[in-house]
C-alpha cells in the first residue's frame, strides 16, 4: 500500500491561558488529575464548606478562612489562628485544614528559619488554597511540603524569592496533589528558582507547576557568568514522579532554563528515586546562560511544545536549545520550536554507559537559525537506534551532527534545508556504520558526511547503502525566511513516501502511554490521501490552541492488550504512593486521558506578547498532515491486531 509523508513542520503551540481553569491539549501529555480547573471559588457554595472553619466574604469576590497581611501595624500571630482584614496574622499558618483560602495581602513574614512553609491536609472534595491578592512579594524562599504530609493543596499568585515542592524524611511525610500556579519567582544575583523533589520513600508526586514566570535569578549574562553555579533554574530532582512543567516562562537564569537534574548524578535510571513521568510542556525558555530544556537522568519524559531561543555557549555549557546527558530512559522531545541557539538540540556523554539509555527519540521539531548545528547526536550508541524522525531543519550549518561518541540513530522522514553539512558523521567514530538514513528531503545546499564527504545526494546514494528514497529538491515552504513554512501546492514533500519506521514510533508511544498523538482533537482518525484541509497562509488565522489536534483516548478495558495507565510499563514501585488510610489512594490511573478535550483559549499570551517575532511565526505557519496508522510493532509486540480504519474526515490545524 502506498504510504505519504508524515509532515510534521512546526507542530507547536505556547500560549498562556487567560484563566487557570483553561486546559487546551497539548501533543503526548495527559491531563494532570488535580490542579487546572480547580478554583477556591468552589466554596461559594455551602454545602462544600469544611463546616469547622468560618468562611468570611472577600473583598476580591468568593471567600477566605485566613487573613495574612505583614506588613499592616496590627497583625500579629498571637491568639490569632485565622486572622481578619482588621487584625490580620503575619505568617501563613503551618498545616493548614482541608477547605482553607488563605488570602495573603501584600507581604508575609518567614515561619520558619529562612523559610515560608506552606503545608496541610486538603482533599479532592476540599482541597486548600493559598492565595495572593495583587500578588504580593515575599521576601523568603517558599516551601511546599515537608514539614507535614501535604495534599491537595495549591498556592497561586504570589511573587516569591524562590520556592519549591518537597516531601520530608520521616516515615508517612510525603508531598502529593499540589500546584503552584500564577506565580512570579524572581531572586537575585546570588538566589533563585524553583525546585521539586522528595525524600525516598516518601515521594513527591502529581505536583503541577503551572503558568509562572521563573526569572532573574543569578547572573544569567554567558559573557559576564563565570563558573558554573547553577543558579535559578526550574528543576525536577529524586524522588518526584508525576510532574507537570506547563506554560510558563523562563528566562535570564544563571542555570539551564529547565532541567531534570537528580542529585547526587549517580543514580540509575531504574532506582526508585529516579525521577519519572515528568512532562515538560509549552514552555517558553529563553536568554538562559547555559541551555533552554535540558535532561539528565530520568524516565518517562516528555517534552512537548516548547519555545527555545537566545542561548549561547558559557564557561559551562554549550548553549543548546534542548538537550540531555547522562542515562534518560524513554525520552521523547516532541514537537518542540528551537531557534536563534548555538544548538538546536544536543546530546551529550553518559554516566553508567549507553545500555542504560534507552528510547529516546526526537519527533516533529522544528529547528531553525542555529549557530552551529541542528541536532547534535554524541554518546547513543544504544541496543536499539535513536529516533530522528519528521524534523524540519532549516538555516543550521550543520542540520545532523555527530562530533565525539559514537552514536546510532535513525533518520527518517526529515526536511533539511539551507545548510553547510546535511549530516556530518566522520570517520573519526563509526556513526556512518551504526546509523541509517531514509526517505528525507535536502535541498542541495552542501555536502553530506557519511564517513567522507559526499557532494550531493546521488553521489551519496551511489557511495552508501543508505537514502534510496531520499529526494533532493527545493521543499517550497511558502516563505521560510519570514518564518511561514507552510507548503506551496506543488512542493514535493506532499506525496512524498513515509517509513514504516517512523511510523512504527507513534505505536510505540501510544502502547507506553496509552496516547494516540495521531488524533484530532475529535478523537476521530486521520485519513489518507484525501481531506487534506488547507488555509490560506495569508489569511489571518490564529492556529487553534491544540495545533496539531490531538486528543488522548482512553484505552478500552475490554482489550486486555491496552495500557490501563500511564505508568503500564512500569512496576508497581511506581503507580504512586500507598496511602491504606487515605480516602483518596494516588493511582497513575487518576490521570484519565479522556481529559484532553478541546476548549477554546481566551485572551493572548502574556509570552507571546513579549516576542514579535514568535507572534509572527504562530500567526502565518501552517501545516499539511496526512497520516495512516501502521499497527506491526504493536501486534508484535502483543499479538493483538488494533487495525481497524474508519474513513472519518482529517483534522488540520
């Protein structure tokens, strides 16, 4: 059967939803359980009230249970557990009862040594909520967790000097069900950032970071920073699992913008503590002194949507847009915007060896206006290849470049445009032999290195057993050099053919996690080659807030081949924590991938409104997709066939 392209050009989206309770899908990520739709103005009704505290009306609308207010001449902590407009307390109170809003107006002073601790005991059906009004500016680095069990609690807009989500040491002390969100934590030339972790075996899970600006922390100048002080950064380290990073921003930080970074570096990839399921989305990051995204040891992680841009080499990194090293098991960068980097993406060397690296694949990026590479491979020399699969790669020297450690990678199903080396693998390693290389488009623009250099793609085909189904033509995007990569009507790439193998990547992903990231945002399957449906790249269209149209399904429990959660590949250690005397148990299964359903985006991004030119670049990018589904890996893996094609109409944009 004849198989077309799979394009996948600029499948990325960023924009900060005007309300918290808005959730657009974003590709490869589930829902978080808890988190985005709940508001404290829930308890404008009655009957949801913890009936053993008092509700007093809020001058900014709904109601609070606490009053907070430092800086006022009558607060004092002193007989004074809630507080009140008229006597309000100076701290915010430790341990905190399910049902509590606490209102912090202005300031609050530090209740503990060096430290705002925000704890308590919410639940589903109350949880706590911990408010700013005029988003007050605490002066003290703010801690979620540890010094209590803490759970279902939410902090929002509040302007920190620093924070973090932590569980404690002690036995039954675990962190779970928080989200920091509408939150602004600026430090200063020595402090900063933002931090998630826990203590094994009490972990940090199902903790949401969401739509905060992490900023100005260290000095974040790569001409001016010396050292490597690692200041600032949002970082996820041991022992947390089930992490949200979505929609916020990152930006002039004396670190990598944001960084899975366990402590100490030694840590396998199949310890407990590892961190894992960890989904980094619709991020902005940028200006950062070292790298934009970047990932040490983890598993199950999926970066998704992001915008990367303005990072240049420093006295400790390479200035990468995304990027990893050390031991990353199932590491997926989907559908990523890298552009104005020193690199678009890069790898860099293990920790344990490459046996401990395992499926990482990067998918649909699209990479542009890098300084010295595209995607740059070293050290993935792994069992099976690394996937370089529907990447557009455009005005980067070097599109695909392997430097040091030998590699092996799969490359399929690429665009390769303006460039000095298409790929660049030397014989100085045996990438060229470890490696393959089909059904990509290149322009012609420069040489390719396949062990020696090759001046165009016929005399690479000649000289290789690689790229029978490769092209070298002009990809006709509509207006590249203004940032519009849609496709003209007569670009090749249009019936251009696919490889099973790229498409053998998205059964995988949906086997591992239970999501299809080739359906519209209907749930309805993509139909090939027809109802392909075009927009006019000069009309003046804003892409839809899921712009790819992808809607997560949930498995059908009558088919015992399906996962039944997002953790199916994982043992039991990691389907959360047991909690026996818990009204609600923790189970990756909370997270119902149904929840992924499209809702309109009000407002624009207060990010987008800080770039012109990431504004230019979402309001004239569009995108053809036709996509047929191939099902072998799955059935081999599982011997159940999950065929079965319903002609419906395709989705675009």
């Amino acid at each position: 059967m004849a198989t077309i392209l799979l394009l996948l050009i600029s499948v990325v989206q960023t924009i900060v939803p005007a309300e918290t309770e808005k959730w657009t899908p974003t590709i490869g990520i589930p829902k978080p359980p808890f988190g985005i739709d709940e508001s404290y103005r829930m308890y404008d009704e009655e009957s949801v009230r913890n009936s053993a505290l008092a509700y007093q009306q809020s001058d900014s609308g709904g109601y609070f249970t606490h009053f907070v207010d430092s800086t006022d001449p009558n607060s004092t902590d002193n007989n004074n557990l809630y507080g009140s407009p008229d006597k309000p307390r100076k701290t915010i109170p430790k341990n905190l009862p399910a049902g509590s809003v606490v209102e912090v107006h202005n300031s609050a002073d530090q209740n503990r040594t060096d430290r705002c601790y925000i704890s308590g005991s919410g639940t589903a059906q109350q949880p706590i909520f911990v408010r700013g009004i005029g988003m007050p500016r605490i002066e003290t680095k703010m801690r979620v967790g540890y010094v209590s069990k803490t759970r279902y609690l939410i902090v929002e807009g509040i302007n920190f000097y620093s924070g973090g989500v932590s569980s404690g040491s002690e036995g039954g002390n675990y962190t779970s069900h928080v989200a920091v969100r509408n939150c602004d934590f600026r430090g200063d030339t020595n402090g900063g950032g933002f931090f998630i972790s826990g203590h094994s075996p009490n972990f940090s899970e199902y903790v949401v970071f969401y739509n905060n600006l992490v900023h100005d922390n260290g000095i974040w100048d790569p001409k001016v920073a010396q050292g490597d002080r690692d200041i600032g950064e949002l970082g996820v380290g041991t022992s947390a699992r089930y992490v949200w990073l979505i929609y916020n921003e990152v930006y002039h930080v004396e670190s990598t913008g944001i960084i899975i970074a366990p402590y100490p570096q030694n840590v396998y990839n199949t310890d407990p503590e590892c961190p894992h399921h960890v989904y980094i989305a619709k991020n902005t990051v940028h200006h950062n002194k070292q790298d934009g995204i970047f990932m040490k040891t983890a598993r199950d992680v999926i970066i998704s949507q992001n915008i990367s841009y303005g990072h240049r080499p420093s006295s400790s990194s390479s200035g990468s847009g995304f990027g990893f090293q050390c031991d990353p098991k199932r590491l997926w960068f989907l559908f990523n915007l890298s552009y104005d980097n020193n690199k678009g993406i890069s790898t860099a060397s293990p920790w344990h060896g490459n046996k401990y690296r395992e499926d990482i694949h990067f998918i649909g990026n699209l990479i542009y206006d890098c300084i010295d590479s595209g995607i740059q491979v070293n050290g993935l020399n792994m069992a099976e290849p690394a996937g370089i699969f529907l990447n557009t790669i455009y005005n980067c020297p070097e599109a695909i470049d392997n430097s040091y450690y030998s590699s092996k990678v799969n490359i399929f199903n690429n665009v390769i445009a303006q460039y000095q080396k298409a790929i660049n693998f030397t014989s100085g390693n045996t990438t060229f032999m470890l490696s393959d290389m089909n059904y990509n488009l290149l322009d012609g623009s420069g040489d390719i290195i396949w062990g020696r250099t090759y001046d165009d793609l016929a005399a690479f085909k000649v000289g290789t057993e690689h790229g029978e189904n490769c092209i070298e033509a002009n990809p006709m995007f509509v207006d590249p050099k203004n940032l519009d990569f849609h496709l003209q009507p007569s670009s090749p790439l249009i019936n251009m053919e696919t490889s099973a193998r790229a498409q053998i990547v998205f059964d995988r992903f949906e086997q591992l996690y239970g999501i299809d990231l080739v359906k519209d945002i209907n749930g309805d399957e993509r139909v090939w080659p027809s109802d392909i449906i075009d927009i006019s790249p000069s009309s003046d269209v804003v892409p839809s807030p899921n712009p790819q149209g992808v809607e997560t399904s949930e498995p059908d429990s009558g088919d015992s081949s399906a996962p039944t959660d997002i953790g199916s590949t994982e043992s039991k250690e990691e389907t959360g924590t047991d909690v026996s005397n818990s009204e609600d148990p923790i189970t990756p299964d909370k997270i119902s991938s149904t929840q992924n359903t499209q809702e309109e985006s009000t407002g624009k991004s207060n990010i987008l409104n800080r770039d012109k030119k990431t504004i230019k670049y979402f309001n004239r990018t569009k995108r053809r997709i036709r996509v047929r589904r191939i099902f072998d890996r799955f059935e081999e893996l599982y011997g159940s066939d999950v065929r079965g094609w319903t002609k419906k109409k395709e989705y675009f944009e």
